[in-house]
C-alpha cells in the first residue's frame, strides 16, 4: 500500500509486508522477496530458525540414518547408524551404544548407500542397501541387531505397506534388480518364500529404477520415469499395480519424503508433490530454476529429505555450489499447507525427525554441566521423552534444531519510488517480535548496474532507521539476531528528488 503525505506530495510512504521467497522472478518488481535466509515461511512474514545442536555422543562414522520408536507407553527409543554399526541412543549418557551384529556391516555412502528404518510392532527393521542383508531388532528384548531372514532380499528401500514388510530395488541373490518390488508374507516378517503367505515380488521393468518407496494403505513406488501405486486386492492376485503417473518420475532417491500418501520428490522439471492420483509443481516459477543453478548435482547422491508434520514443514539437505567440502552446506524449506519457500545455511549431512528418549536429572549432565549452557530450557521437549522433535545428523552425531535463533536475512524486492526519477529513502521502521534489527538498503541506477548496500544500522528511539539513499532503484534488507521470533515487514519513507 503506498500513499502520499497530505501536505507534501514529494513524500511517499509505503507499507511492505514481507512475501514468499520468489528467486525465480526478477528482482524489480518481485511480488515477494529475493532473500529469506535462515528463516520459516509463515502466513503474513517469516518466523525464526533454530540453530542445529549435538543431541547425541559420537559413532564411530559419518551417521548415514536415524530412526525413532515411540513405545506404547508413550517413551521413545532412538537408532542410528553409520558405515559400520548400528547404535540405539542411550539417555543415561548421551552416547551411542553399538548394537550391531556380529561382524557389523559395510556401508558404501559414495553410492549413495543409507540406512533406511521402518517398525512394524515392536520390530525395528533397518535396510542398507544390496550389500547388506536386511536386519531387524526387537525392542525391549533383543540386545543386538540380527538378519531379518534367510531369504529375505538385501535392498535399497523398505516400507510397511498394510500388513506386509516391502523392499525395492532389490538383491535376491542374483544379483540387483533395480525395477523390482518385494515383499514378505501376510503378517510375517521373517516368511520370504515366493509363493507362500502371500510374499512374492513383481517387476516394472519400463520406468527406470526404484528411487522411492512410501508404505501405508497402499504403496507409493517412485521410478525414475513414473510413478507406480499398488494397491492391496488379496489372494489370487495379492497387489494390484497402475501407473498413475507416466509424465514424470523421481530423479534423486533422497528428495522423497511424505506426510501420510502425500510424496515430495525431485523430479527432472522440478519439485514435486504426489496425492496419491497425480503430482503438482509446488517448485515452478519460485525456487526450481534457482535450485538448479544453486544445487551441486556431481554430489546428489547426497542429498536427503524430511518432513516435519507439526510445523507443515517439507526440508531437503543438499550440497550446494558454494560448499568447500562437498558436504551438505544449505536447506530448502517449504511450508506445504501455505505453499512457501525459504532457505538455510545449515550443514546438515542427514535429516530426520526425532521422537526424543527421555532423560533423567543424571543423564542431562552428559550434556552440560550447567544449566546455564544446556542447549535448550529445561522445560524443552528436547529433554522429555517421546516427544517429537525435527532434527537429523552432522558427521558422527545426532543433532537437533533446538538451539537458539539462527540471524535471518530478507530482502525484499526492488523497486522504483517514482518511475524514471531518482528518489531519496529517509526512513525505514522495521516491524517484528523479539531481537535486533539491521537494516541496509540496495541502490543500483539502471537494472544492469551492480546493486550496492548502504547500511542504516538499526532502530533508534522512536523505532526507525534514518537513511539518506538516493538513486532510482531501492530494495532493503533487513537482518534480523537474537532473540527473535517473527518477522513481519517494513514501512518505508522516501521522496522525489527530481531527474538527473
């Protein structure tokens, strides 16, 4: 909204509400902003990212999987896993106990190989790819990770679908069949006999390779040229499989994740959510283009994806072309109910949701000394025990987004105070909750001139920031540290300066 001062009219002000991240639209004129960094899409502005802190103690490796339990009683158990071992997490230390099989196991990450967990009663089953067998753990009973069976197929994806235990992308023993789907008998996880209980395996052998598999009512089979549902109908025919979307398929086995039968992947033309009937663009014309150029492809096997339900939040991880390390350095962030865009600089190797196993007064001790320097408050979910938390791993540990505010950074787009004129901007008042502002504002005469900032610094008594940035094209960043949970807008003064 922009409206003139009554008794200057060489005096406009203008009210800027902060919108969706839109890097794929040109600066001048965007309807939203050209920056959101380190900050959570919300419904009018932005809301602030925790910073990612070590929840856990060291494995031996780089984690490569978390999976949480919550027990009937409502307590939670969390497993991890690396090239080399399986860990449960223990409360009484924070460290990660080794409840790996005899002989461990040998993960090849620089193919792409992860642990992938799924429970089904009081199993915990953990696939890692064709190279291992598929394994399971009994909580509450067994001390140490075993085969799931004998002929049970190695495999790259595992889901609980109904009341069967699927695989895809498989190993049988003769070697990987990377179109096929297999799964155990009626109620019966260890039962594996093609042809008995209802286990058997079917192949889809014009679509590409598996890259995704989501469990439920039904199964969500993502190829890299489609995508397949099946759908239980019982004896004869056990699974009834269609393919329900033929235009496209998933390209990166780690962009998938879901809430419920809604899949988010990575498709050639963009990002992707599928309904279980059909996928739409939620990526097109806001952040795919951006995504292409910004994401280092040579390291996609990398990459891996989340949801976080509580805050309608999909989060994919992925190497950028800025990381020095190749190592996951930034986070895209959608919120799938408003149907935004953010981003974060956070390395993040994994990423996973949490349901927290609880500590005692002793345990948290293993975390700090002081209460002054625990990561969070002592009322935090971080410390009560089956509550859910969005976290994930960096190197060798489990790590959490309970820290403090990360600084986030929005820029809005440009704009022209009076078209073909230069314009003075004399007073910027940032509007949020909590935290300090700094605010600068982007100056640039034509669109091909380079844009420069000049700083403001931040609000003074009366809650403005006093500017005198003079040029045609005017665009502000606000960043916006500490304490600090919203961040709304800007009203913004300036006036006409004549041409030159």
């Amino acid at each position: 909204m922009v409206r003139s001062d009554r008794f200057n009219w060489s005096v406009v002000r203008a009210m800027i509400n902060f919108g969706e991240w839109l890097p794929d639209q040109p600066d001048f004129s965007n309807a939203g902003v050209i920056e959101a960094t380190n900050v959570v899409p919300a419904s009018f502005g932005y809301r602030s990212l925790n910073s990612f802190e070590p929840y856990s103690g060291a494995a031996t490796g780089t984690i490569l999987g978390i999976y949480s339990v919550k027990a009937s009683d409502g307590s939670g158990s969390i497993f991890a896993g690396d090239s080399t071992k399986l860990y449960e997490f223990d409360t009484t230390d924070s460290s990660l106990t080794d409840i790996s099989k005899v002989g461990g196991y040998t993960l090849d990450p620089s193919i792409g190989e992860r642990w992938r967990f799924v429970n089904y009663g009081d199993y915990v089953i953990a696939a890692g790819g064709i190279g291992e067998s598929i394994q399971k753990f009994h909580t509450g009973t067994d001390a140490i990770y075993s085969d799931l069976s004998a002929s049970a197929p190695k495999a790259d994806f595992v889901a609980v679908v109904r009341e069967f235990v699927w695989t895809a992308n498989v190993d049988s023993g003769s070697g990987r069949v990377p179109w096929r789907c297999q799964w155990s008998g009626f109620d019966d996880i260890t039962a594996w006999t093609v042809g008995s209980n209802q286990s058997d395996f079917q192949d889809t052998m014009d679509c590409g390779a598996i890259t995704g598999l989501v469990g439920g009512e039904y199964a969500t089979v993502l190829m890299e040229r489609a995508i397949v549902r099946a759908t239980y109908t019982g004896p004869p025919l056990i699974w009834q499989f269609d393919k329900v979307e033929t235009a496209r398929g998933c390209k990166i086995a780690g962009s998938v994740c879901n809430v419920g039968h809604n899949v988010f992947y990575l498709a050639d033309d963009g990002f992707m959510m599928f309904d279980g009937q059909q996928s739409t663009a939620i990526g097109a014309e806001k952040i795919d283009a951006f995504f292409q150029v910004d994401h280092d492809s040579s390291y996609k096997h990398l990459m891996t994806a989340t949801t976080d339900p509580q805050s309608k939040l999909a989060i994919w991880s992925y190497v950028s072309t800025n990381s020095t390390n190749g190592r996951p350095d930034k986070l895209l962030i959608y919120n799938y109910f408003l149907r935004k865009w953010s981003i974060a600089e956070i390395a993040a190797d994994l990423l996973s949701p949490l349901f927290t196993a609880g500590y005692t007064l002793e345990g948290l001790d293993t975390i700090s000394t002081s209460i002054e320097t625990l990561p969070a408050s002592m009322d935090s979910a971080l410390y009560k025990g089956g509550q859910y938390l969005f976290g994930g791993a960096f190197g060798d540990k489990i790590y959490t987004f309970t820290g403090s505010p990360l600084t986030g950074t929005i820029t809005t787009g440009e704009a022209a105070v009076s078209m073909g004129q230069h314009s003075i901007v004399t007073r910027i008042y940032p509007h949020h909750e909590g935290g300090t502002v700094d605010v600068s504002v982007g100056l640039r005469g034509t669109p091909t001139d380079t844009v420069t900032f000049q700083a403001g610094g931040s609000t003074n008594a009366d809650g403005f920031v006093p500017f005198r940035a003079a040029d045609r094209y005017h665009r502000v960043k606000m960043t916006i540290s500490g304490d600090w949970s919203f961040a709304h807008g800007i009203d913004i003064e300036a006036r006409k300066v004549g041409r030159r």
